[in-house]
C-alpha cells in the first residue's frame, strides 16, 4: 500500500485529499481544495495562491488515472465546484470519466441544502448518478455510516469515512471528523488501521469549549495508542495554536501524532496560518486578486527557490 498525500493545511491548502494506491487500485479521496477565502480581513497571499494552482493540477492529472474515486461530503475543500471561486477547484475543469472508474460518493443524508445542490451538480457533470456509498464497499474500500463533520451545534452536517484493506495494511481517510466524535473514533477503531488521515479540531474558530478539546485530546490519544500513523492535519493547521496543540500530543502519545507534511517528508506551509507575515514579508499590490481572478496576474514574482521546489514535488510526489 502506498499514501500520498497531496493537500492538506499543513501543505499549503484547506484540502484534505490523497491517493492510495492498493490491490493494483489506484484511489483518489476527497478530490477539491480552497484556500481560506478570508483570514483575518485578507486573501489568500500570492504564495499561497501558486501552492493551490499546484494542487488543482496535480488533482486534475489525477482523475484520469484513478481507479477509484471517494467524496466524503460536499465542501468546497473537498469537491470540485459548479460555481467555485479562483482558488477553488472548477468542476468544468474534470474531465469526463470512463466508466472504468467507480465513483464513492456520500449520500443525501444529512446534507444540507447548498451541500445537496453540489451532489446534483457533480452528479449532471458526470452524467452518472453516484449511489450512496455509506456502508458500502468491496473487498478492497468499504465505507462508516454517516458520522457527525465536528460536533452538533456546529451545524455542519455529517461526513462518510473511507476504509482501505490490502495484503500490506489497512488505512482510513477519515474526513472532517476533527476529532471531536467518539462515535467516529470508535468506528475507526474497529477497523483497526496501520495508518489513518484525520481532520483536528479547528482551534482557529475559538468557538470551542473546555470539555471540548479535553474529548478532543482524549480521542487523539487513544486512537494513537491503536495505530502506527496518526496523520493528523485539516482545521487543526489553520493556525499556529493548533500546531502547537499537535507538537504537545505527539509528544504524550504511544504512537506517531503528526501532520501530512512530515509524513510525506516535506516543509511544513502554514500559509493560512500564517497569511498576516506573508502579508508583511512580501507585499502584495492592489487589486492584485481581482487581476488574478481574471488572468492578467500571476504569482511568479511572490516565489523563490525554496517554495518552487515544494511546488515542483506536489506536481510530481
């Protein structure tokens, strides 16, 4: 079995998309990306901007050559988009696929109604209507019931985690559950993975509570206790708060706690976390976004040496 990784916070992008490759499967999850759309009344820095043109091609470049293709739920991080805005993922873009590839997509169940448009809208783009994937799967991916995206009140809807088994190990992509959902951790649990990819709890919104985070941790921990990898990344990398909060675990845990760039052996790029010194650091010209947004800037001049090579290993990792 073989993971990588291609975005995520701790890569540059709100994404949390990867390709596995198992039992000659090759399987793209969660195939769409943003890039925070405003951070602390800016857009997303010019750097940040050419790291998720990057992602977006490298996704493009991977739809075609997946077997297998898994949409936990309908975010605009998470799904190519109808109506995206210029750093998300345009559905137009995907091309046709063939009939060889299967297509795992979350149900309507607990979808709210934005989320329940852009499961038609992929659905009249494909020209295929995706059935619900929950509690389904083969002897290679099979997939949780719909589990809660975060907790309750925040109203965000439910989420489908994905199980990967292969004669090497087994891995679960388990989206958006920010770690806040024991249900979700035990369901995970039970799977009793080698690998897992999860999303922290999102520590930038300040909305949650004591007894919150103490369940968050608790949850981390003990899922560390039972696999080899805790990937974990998402909302908890939006800021530098939540960087911190991960160090500290992986420092209590039994097993390896750590971020997808680590894992996938990279330089860590905090940019939404860190937008307000990219701002400092390398200033950006007025209407620069709205001259982007309609092709007539580009993010050459914002790069250097160091962040073109990180470039140049999402196109090709």
């Amino acid at each position: 079995m073989q993971i990588a990784v291609i975005g995520t916070e701790s890569l540059g992008v709100r994404a949390l998309c990867c390709v596995v490759q198992a039992a000659g499967r090759r399987i793209l999850i969660d195939p769409g990306v943003a890039l925070g759309y405003m951070r602390n009344g800016r857009l997303p820095h010019p750097r940040q901007v050419a790291v998720g043109a990057a992602v977006r091609e490298r996704i493009l470049a991977e739809v075609p050559r997946a077997t297998d293709i898994v949409i936990s739920h309908y975010h605009g991080d998470h799904v190519p988009l109808k109506d995206a805005n210029p750093f998300q993922l345009p559905l137009a873009r995907v091309p046709p696929l063939p009939d060889r590839i299967r297509l795992w997509c979350k149900g309507e169940e607990g979808l709210s109604p934005l989320s329940l448009g852009r499961r038609e809208d992929l659905a009249a783009h494909l020209g295929r209507e995706p059935a619900p994937a929950e509690e389904t799967g083969d002897d290679v991916l099979c997939f949780s019931r719909p589990v809660l995206h975060g907790t309750p009140a925040s109203h965000t809807g439910t989420v489908m985690m994905t199980c990967i088994r292969d004669g090497a190990g087994t891995f679960v992509h388990a989206s958006d559950i920010q770690m806040l959902n024991r249900e979700a951790v035990d369901i995970i649990l039970g799977w009793q993975p080698d690998t897992v990819l999860a999303a922290g709890p999102p520590l930038y919104l300040r909305r949650l509570c004591a007894d919150e985070l103490a369940a968050a941790r608790e949850n981390v921990l003990a899922l560390a206790a039972s696999v080899s990898t805790l990937i974990l990344d998402h909302h908890l990398l939006r800021s530098r708060e939540g960087w911190r909060w991960l160090k500290e675990l992986d420092t209590e845990a039994e097993g390896r706690v750590c971020p997808a760039a680590e894992y996938m052996g990279r330089t860590p790029l905090l940019m939404e976390a860190d937008r307000r010194e990219l701002y400092e650091r390398y200033p950006v010209p007025p209407r620069w976004h709205d001259d982007y947004a309609r092709g007539m800037a580009e993010t050459a001049a914002f790069l250097d040496g160091e962040l073109e090579r990180e470039i140049e290993l999402i196109r090709r990792d």
